[in-house]
C-alpha cells in the first residue's frame, strides 16, 4: 500500500523551479516545436505537494509519434498510467525532486495540466480547496487519494474559469 503525504509547497518550489528549467532546455533541444510547462503543485506557490514535479510537454498530433520517441529515449514510460495517441506519461524517480512528463497532443482531451494549474492560480478558493483535500488525505492510502482528487479536478473541469483558458 502506497501512503501519500504532503508538504508545502515552499520547501520544493526552488529545487523544483530549478529542475524544471533543466528538463524544459533537455526537452527543447530534442523537440524544439513542444511547448513545456511547469504543471503541478509545486508550480502553485503555497499549496500542497507530495514533492515531485510535474512538466507538461504539448506536442501537435503530427509530432506526437516523435515526441513519443524522444521522451521515452530520456525517461522511463510510467507503466501505471493510461497510454493513448494523445497522451504518454513518462518518470524519473532519480531527479531532485522526483519527474513526471505527461506527453500531451494540443486541445486533445488530456490538454488539461496546465489548465489546472492556471484555474489554480487564479482562484485561491479552488487552490486552498484542493489543499483541503490533500489534508484529508495526509498518510492515507495514494489511490484513495488519486480517486477524491479526480472527482476534484472533474468540478474544476465544470467551472468557468477552466472553461475560459
């Protein structure tokens, strides 16, 4: 059984800032086009986060084969996570913090981390909900966790903020 925990964002946001910026020039180098965002809690200041940072690398549905090719040269497929023509996640636990890459085609259905993240910024009521949640869920079980936060994201997902980006 894997635990969740959480800490502030405050204790990661440099490292992960830091990461970010090297794995976003990797990125770049490889696949110029790919737009690469900084997603995530630790791209949300004062919010929660399990510690890992998260990047958003948004390909057109043309250069996704490619993209698909590139990252997988760079960092391990995450295995448990959906794989589709407009998505592909990718890991690696080695870095400081710990690397998630969601490979994502353009306005497809799964073009939505860095909406999340915009919508988090801008409503502090949503960001200090989400961190509610978190709280919640503090040294529980992570897949209890994945699944109240999913219904989360599903509300932000109905809000007009989201709708607008």
């Amino acid at each position: 059984m894997e635990q969740v925990n959480f800490f502030e964002n405050s204790l990661f946001f440099e490292k992960a800032e830091k990461t970010f910026l090297v794995h976003k020039k990797i990125i770049k180098e490889r696949i110029p086009e790919a737009d690469v965002q900084h997603v995530g809690s630790t791209a949300v200041p004062n919010s929660l986060t399990k510690g890992d940072l998260d990047i958003q690398v948004r390909v057109d549905s043309e250069q996704f084969p490619k993209a698909v090719q590139t990252l997988s040269a760079l960092y391990e497929l995450n295995e448990g996570s959906v794989k589709t023509d407009w998505f592909r996640a990718f890991k690696d636990d080695s870095t400081v913090p710990p690397l998630g890459v969601q490979l994502t085609v353009i306005d497809s259905e799964y073009d939505f981390f860095w909406k999340f993240r915009d919508v988090l910024l801008l409503n502090d009521t949503y960001r200090m909900e989400y961190d509610e949640l978190k709280r919640e869920f503090e040294g529980k079980e992570m897949n209890e966790y994945r699944e109240v936060k999913n219904e989360f994201f599903q509300k932000i997902m109905n809000t007009s903020e989201f709708n607008k980006l």
